[in-house]
C-alpha cells in the first residue's frame, strides 16, 4: 500500500525508527510522526520489529526520499568507482568483475575509465603501432580496455536488473590520462599518459574541441547504457600535469556548454553530469579562496561533485614523513590542513551546495617503509621513511595495499592494527620490516558518514568498489 501522506521511505538493514528521524528529520524523537502506510502510527512493539524493505511514511515536511537522478530509500547517494583493470589482478588476490558487485549496497557506479581522442595498447594490440600513431585526430570518446564495449559494460548494465534504481555513469579521464611521466614497468608496460595528459586541456581550449567531445559523449553514453557522464580531468590549471592557466574558465566553458547539450538532448533519459573534484587547491594560478570560488562555479552546471578527500598524505614529494590517507577532523601534521574537515569547509565557504557535495571515501591505504623503530608504544603517524611500502600481491603497487590486502596482513598476524584517535582512523604496522599503513574500515567510516549527515551532505562517494573486501 502506497503513503497516504508524506514520503515514502524503504527500511535497511540497521534501521531504527529514531536514526531515521535523526537523518531524515534533524530530530530522533520526532519518530513517532513516522507512519505505517495505512496512516496508523507506530507502537513502541512495532518500533522494536521494523522489517528490511519494510514501506514507512515519513511526515509531509520530510525531504523527499529518492529522486530522478538516483538516490536510496535514505536519500543520501553512495557513489563507487569500478576500476576496468581490476580483471588482471591474480584470481584469488583481488581478480574483480561487475557480477561481483552487489548493486543493493550503491545507488551510483561510475565505470572507471572512458577516455578521448587516443586509442590504447590493450584496444589496439598491434606492436609496431606507436604512441604517436594513436592520436584519433578529434575527441571523441574512446574505450581503455579491449572487452569493456563487449563486457564490462554490459556487465555493469545488467547489475540494474537487480536494483531498479541504480544508476551508472561513464568517467572519463582519470589520474594516469594526466600522468605524462608515467613510465613503463611490468604492470604497465604501455601507459598512455605520455601521450595524453595535454589533451583535456586542448580539448577544452576551442569552441570546436568541446563540442565534439560533448556530442561524441552523449551519444557514447546513450549507445552504451550509461545514465551519465563523470568527468575526471585531474587536474586543470595544473602545469605539471598538461595544464594551463586558461583550463579554468575553459573548464566552466565545458560544463556550460555540456549541460546546455544535456538539456537540449532529444536521445530520451535525461543524463546526469558530475565531476571528481579535488579536495585542496590545484594548479598555480590561484589563490586557495579563488580556486574554491572557480569550483562553486562549476558546482552551477553539475548534478553533484564527487569529493576525492583522501590521498591527503603518501609516499608524494612533499610529505618527509608518514601521515594519514583520509584524516577526518585534523590533519596529521601538526598545524596543518589537510583533513576532510577542511575540504569540506572550503567548500562550504565557497557556497558550494551542500546537497552537490558527496564526500569521498577510500577503500585503500597508503604505505611507507618506515625507518625509526616501530614498537608497541610507539607506531604512529608521524615517523620518516625511506620509500613506499611492498606491493600487494592483488594491486602489485608500491605504496598502496587495497582494503581486502591489508585485512589478509591483519588476519595473518603480519600486521598490527592501531588507531590514531586525533584523525579518527586506523593503521597498521609490521615491527620487524618496518612497513606503515594508513587506511580506512568500518569503525573510521562510520565517523565519515556521521560527519557527513550532521553537515547535511547528499552522500559519499567510494574509491574504488573491487579494493574493498569482496571475497
């Protein structure tokens, strides 16, 4: 039986009538307005048997639950990239498809990656075609691996026939598209960053160049199944990494023009548009204040903004000692301001809209070869390093250990779990090789999304689904 007044709201697991109106309506003893369907209320027996899937009726001042560009029965989103490489992981160290994705538990996936105007190794196999004849001449979109046209999209597709609801998103670009000294290695013996960390920037300097990506976009989108578009230019403005100073208001073009193309699309659906944003000021041309500023800018023509408010602290030129991934209220570094918190009052200070803002959160953590003595007493952030900590045997990354890698450390003995409280997050550490990990778990996201409710964001976002713990 559908609400006879109010918004309908759809019971989880861990659901109580109080955390739903803590959540939905600001106040846990405003639960008993909360109404079966029929219009009779809630006894203190029927509050203590809530059933998962379960229809309530929240009061007609709630918020509406849901809505047409995705949302849960919460109505907060829950974003989570795939990662298309995840296929080449070793099978039982973290091999990963789109079927392994349980869709009830996301309200977005966004398939990471599409990009444009390049056509990569794993596409075109042919040895003796080189970079420089793998320019496509334009910039339309263009697929990463060899099987996601025929695959892995379909795969991700299908996971909608579980869950009505989801909804998918292309995104394009990516960290390595901008890494133009990206070297080759046995995990890569073909990066394509060389090749096009310039070109998002000289797509977007021309009136030409964006529209043949957006046009080339929307139709990839719609051939393809996906309901939206994600872009993840890392980063304009920023020289080192094929940008210039004239991306930003290149940028705020692109976005300008996409969503007026959205808007004008006569394909059916509606798609949505959102980008990952950065979680501290980028590129040299701006002040911090301006740069937040450029981003509420760019905040007018999205859907939402995926918050990359992690990698704060790694094995990166500027930290000489080790520090934490995702700190939540303060940064590790003494008097610093690198924590979500931070990210998420520039934002705010900026204008931002809260409910364009979905905070990131990852399923990784960051290594060191720590060179001072890790001991029972002492083992936190804050010590120096000489380097990243060893490749897991599933990511086969220096400096980074996927969530279900560090657990197995954990499991075996090889790790020992501790707790930073000032950042409200977990690492571990091996005494005897030296190595420190910085990373997240359920009790350090349970803090992220309290946070994030009691500052009235739209949801979370995840990097990556496949580094979790799946298996």
């Amino acid at each position: 039986m559908p609400c006879t007044r109010g918004n309908s709201y759809i019971i989880k697991s861990g659901d109580t009538l109080y955390m739903i109106a803590q959540n939905q309506l600001g106040d846990g003893n405003r639960w008993r307005e909360i109404m079966k369907p029929d219009g009779t209320p809630f006894t203190d027996a029927d509050a203590g048997s809530l059933q998962v899937g379960q229809e309530i009726c929240l009061p007609s001042d709630s918020p509406p639950v849901g809505g047409g560009n995705g949302g849960s029965a919460t109505g907060y989103k829950l974003v989570g990239y795939f990662e298309n490489w995840a296929q080449y992981r070793p099978e039982g160290k973290g091999k990963f498809f789109p079927e392994q994705i349980d869709p009830s538990l996301l309200t977005h996936i966004n398939f990471a990656f599409g990009i444009f105007g390049f056509v990569t190794w794993s596409v075109d196999q042919t040895k003796t075609r080189g970079g420089e004849s793998r320019y496509t001449g334009d910039y339309t979109i263009q697929p990463v691996e060899w099987n996601d046209q025929t695959t892995l999209y379909p795969a991700i597709q299908k996971l909608k026939e579980k869950n009505p609801n989801l909804k998918t998103l292309l995104s394009i670009g990516g960290w390595s598209f901008n890494s133009g000294d990206d070297k080759p290695d046995s995990g890569n013996p073909h990066p394509f960053g060389p090749y096009t960390y310039k070109l998002f920037s000289q797509m977007a300097s021309s009136s030409a160049g964006r529209q043949q990506f957006i046009s080339s976009a929307i139709e990839y989108a719609h051939k393809y199944g996906f309901d939206g578009i994600d872009i993840d230019w890392e980063y304009p403005g920023d020289r080192n990494r094929g940008g210039t100073d004239n991306d930003f208001e290149n940028f705020l073009a692109l976005l300008n023009e996409f969503r007026s193309a959205i808007n004008n699309d006569a394909g059916g659906q509606k798609l949505l548009l959102t980008i990952a944003s950065p979680a501290i000021k980028k590129g040299e041309a701006k002040t911090p204040q301006q740069f937040f500023d450029w981003l509420a800018q760019c905040a007018e023509y999205l859907d939402w903004m995926n918050v990359m408010s992690y990698d704060y602290h790694g094995v990166f030129p500027d930290d000489k000692v080790t520090g934490v991934n995702a700190p939540l209220l303060q940064d590790s570094t003494p008097g610093g301001n690198f924590s979500l918190k931070d990210t998420v009052e520039a934002y705010l200070v900026a204008q931002i809209p809260k409910d364009k803002i979905l905070l990131g959160m990852p399923t990784y953590g960051r290594t060191f070869k720590v060179t001072s003595p890790l001991t029972d007493t002492d083992n936190g952030p804050g010590k120096p390093y000489s380097g990243a900590g060893s490749p897991g045997q599933g990511t086969r990354t220096p400096g980074f250990l996927a969530y279900y890698e560090i657990l197995e450390g954990l499991s075996s003995g090889d790790w020992k779990r501790g707790w930073d409280q000032a950042t409200l997050t977990p690492y571990a550490y091996n005494s005897k090789t030296g190595e420190w990990v910085s990373y997240d778990d359920a009790e350090s996201f349970a803090y992220k999304v309290s946070y994030l409710i009691e500052q009235g964001l739209a949801g979370a976002m995840v990097w990556a689904i496949d580094d979790d713990q799946f298996f």
